[in-house]
C-alpha cells in the first residue's frame, strides 16, 4: 500500500510539473507574440486645422462717387475654406494612416461629419483628409466628424478618431462713420456709416436696431445692403451746417447672422460736424513716395481738408512750395541745415527753387479728403522744402476755407533698388 501510494503521488508531481511546463511555454508564446505586434503598430495623433471664414479678394468695402461713397458691389469673395484633419507618427513604424487604396468615395462613406454639411470628402495623402463645403460655413457652429477604423490601415493606432471644432462667430466692424457733402445741396452734409460683417447677416429687422442722433434728437436714415448681405451703408438725411459744432452718433444693436445661430455686439461710433467757420480746413500736410501706374517712383505732397474742395480748383493758385537752400548763409561749414518754419523769411525764399507741383490722381482711404502734387528733388543729402497754402480755398459744397498754413518738410526721396527691364539677369561680381 504504501508504495503504490508513492507512485500516484510521484505520477500527480510528473503530470503536475508537464502542465506548468506548457503554460509557460503558452505564456512566453503569449509574450511573444504581443511584443511582436506591437513592435509593428504605429502610435499617431490627429491634428486639425479648423476652417475659417471666407474674405473678400477686394479689400474695398465702398467707392467714391464725386466725394460721395457707395457700397462696392464689384468685390468677390473668396471660395469656402477647407477643413483639414491630418495624423502624424508619435512612435513606431512609419506607417500610413489610412489604407493606400481609400478613395474620394470610400472616404465619403467612412468619414461623417455633423451637423451635416454639403461638400466633397478627400484624401491628398494617405495621412491627410480634407473635406470643402459647397456653401460657406455656418457661424458659432460646433461640427463632430467621425473617422471610421475601415479607413486606418491596420497596424496604426490613432489617439483619436472623433474630433470637434467650432466655426467663428459673427463679428460687424464700423468701416466708415463720417459726413460728406450732400449731393446737389450747398451747406449740408450727409451722415454715412459702413458697417461690414464676417458673415452674412440678418437683414428682416436690421434698420429696427439702429437708431441715429444728431445732438441728442434722432434724425432720419435708410439703410441698403451689398449683394452678399456682408455689408450695410447707413445714410442719414441731410444735415444743415450750423454756426455750432453738432454731434452725430449711431448705435447698432445686435445683429443675428443669417443662420441665426449667433450675434454681434453692440456698436457706437460718433463724429463732429464742425461748425460753418471751422467746416472747410487743411488737417495735415505730408510727404511720401509711391510708385505711378507704370511702376515708376514719383516724390509726392499730400494735402489732407475736412471737406472736399471744389471740383477744378485751381490749386497753382493755393499751394506753393520751394526747395530751400543746403546751406544757412551764417554756417558755411555745416553739411546741410536743418530748417525750421521760423527761419523762413522773404530773403531766404528769394534764394529758394520754386518746385513745379503737378496735381495727380491718387488713390485715397475711403473717408478722407486728400490731394496729391508730383515734384522732383534728385540729391545724395536730405534735402527740405518749405510749403506754403493760402487761405480762401472753397469747398464743394460752398464753405470757404479761412485759414492757410505754411511749414517745412524734409524731402522724401525713393528707397534705391534694381529693376530689370526686358530680359536680362543679375550677376554677381567676384
């Protein structure tokens, strides 16, 4: 009896000791093989480029009409932007993201975004998808896409297959908040405020949410809109010039986007009309260089007024300008002087270059009044002219301009550069 028990129990130890023999050869199998994989998995993370709203190719919200703007109708806007969703390697094998044989259309039926959006799935590269829109998107609008795994390649682990983004509010920006001489009418001005929005915007009740007042009493406007219900122009009705300064103020309340799905913040904007004595005056006079249609450097002078002058002022009449000497008789020795506007006297403009000025057409910020004069001062040294404005100019809605001014400016001269004309190349020297 006894042995026969020392047999089963060394047969129970034998049987005992094959069995946790194959679970470690299975266990170390299991090992294996996981590690195996893995050393063959790709790790990578999604990366978004959010799209973001179109823009006018055109930057000009508005043309001038006899000194008199107007809502720019010619402007294009630019396609709907794309969204891009791309996936870079974090560790492992430098494997594709998606199947190398995914088409457009198989990207279409794996890819789903939400709220749904018309517009065309692709794959530019196989870690890339992109999807375009066929409309604009939507303002204040959160989108999921979903990425399905039928797209990945096999051996990649994304850390991410669901992303979300939202597109940007709408936003209204005051372009222009100004008076401009009434058409047709002497001694009025008319209030104008472009407003321009991201989006386009909700025009059923826009003119129920802006409210004009010129000192403190509300004051009659119309309202129109550009063809792509991004702009608005507001114009009061004409405004008499008084002996006082008078005070316009706009208020816009908040405007819902066209999909109604958000709203801009309130807008206040003012301007001073000033009084029948101060309306017509220079504001500043400057000088510059700009290149001519032909890409030529001109020297310009730029006279900035508060009104438009008379249509075919005779400005040889008003603006005069002399090129003053190098030197200061009293200091010969100094390279060049430095004049200042109490030096000019009778004597020193007896000694002066009269500057031929040559009135141009320039193209001006909307909103301003500015007259452009060409002249031509070639010289190695800075070089000061001295200008001279007289008074009684007349404005084109019949105010006179009372005061005149003079002051000194240093020359501008045209930054040295090499334009190539015809065909020709650059060599460099050795």
């Amino acid at each position: 009896m006894k042995k026969k028990n020392k047999k089963s129990v060394g047969g129970r130890i034998r049987t005992a000791l094959v069995i946790a023999i194959s679970a470690g050869i299975v266990a170390a199998s299991g090992l294996y093989w996981m590690g195996h994989r893995g050393a063959h998995t790709t790790k990578m993370d999604a990366y978004i480029s959010a799209p973001t709203k179109t823009n006018f190719t055109d930057d000009a919200s508005t043309v001038l009409s006899n000194n008199f703007p107007d809502i720019n109708n010619n402007r294009e806007l630019s396609k709907p932007a794309t969204l891009r969703i791309s996936y870079d390697s974090v560790s492992g094998p430098n494997n594709s993201a998606f199947k190398y044989d995914s088409s457009n259309t198989k990207v279409a039926e794996n890819v789903k975004i939400s709220p749904a959006i018309r517009g065309t799935w692709k794959m530019p590269s196989p870690n890339e998808i992109t999807f375009t829109p066929e409309q604009d998107w939507p303002a204040a609008t959160k989108f999921t896409v979903k990425i399905g795994n039928n797209l990945f390649t096999r051996d990649v682990r994304p850390n991410r297959s669901t992303i979300s983004f939202k597109t940007e509010p709408i936003v209204a920006t005051t372009e222009i908040f100004n008076t401009y001489a009434t058409p047709g009418e002497k001694n009025s001005v008319t209030g104008v405020a472009i407003i321009s929005f991201n989006y386009p915007f909700q025009t059923r009740d826009f003119a129920d949410k802006v409210s004009m007042k010129l000192d403190g009493r509300y004051i009659d406007f119309t309202v129109k809109f550009d063809r792509y219900m991004r702009t608005a122009m507001i114009q009061t009705a004409p405004i008499q010039i008084t002996d006082e300064p008078q005070t316009l103020r706009m208020k816009l309340n908040r405007i819902s986007d066209a999909d109604e799905k958000s709203r801009t913040e309130k807008i206040t904007a003012k301007t001073i009309i000033n009084s029948a004595d101060d309306f017509f005056k220079i504001a500043d006079v400057t000088t510059i260089t700009a290149d001519d249609k032909f890409g030529n450097p001109q020297q310009l002078l730029l006279l900035n007024t508060t009104a438009a002058a008379k249509e075919n002022t005779n400005w040889s009449k008003y603006i005069t300008a002399y090129l003053l000497p190098k030197k200061k008789a009293s200091e010969p020795d100094e390279d060049v002087h430095a004049w200042a506007r109490d030096e000019i006297t009778p004597e020193i403009i007896s000694k002066s270059e009269k500057l031929a000025l040559k009135h141009i057409d320039f193209v001006n910020p909307a909103g301003t009044y500015q007259y452009a004069f060409s002249y031509d001062v070639s010289d190695d040294v800075t070089r000061y002219i001295y200008v001279d404005i007289a008074p009684d100019m007349q404005s084109e809605n019949g105010f006179i301009m009372k005061n005149g001014m003079n002051t000194v400016m240093s020359v501008a001269f045209p930054e040295r550069s090499v334009k190539i004309v015809g065909r020709g190349a650059l060599l460099s020297l050795r």
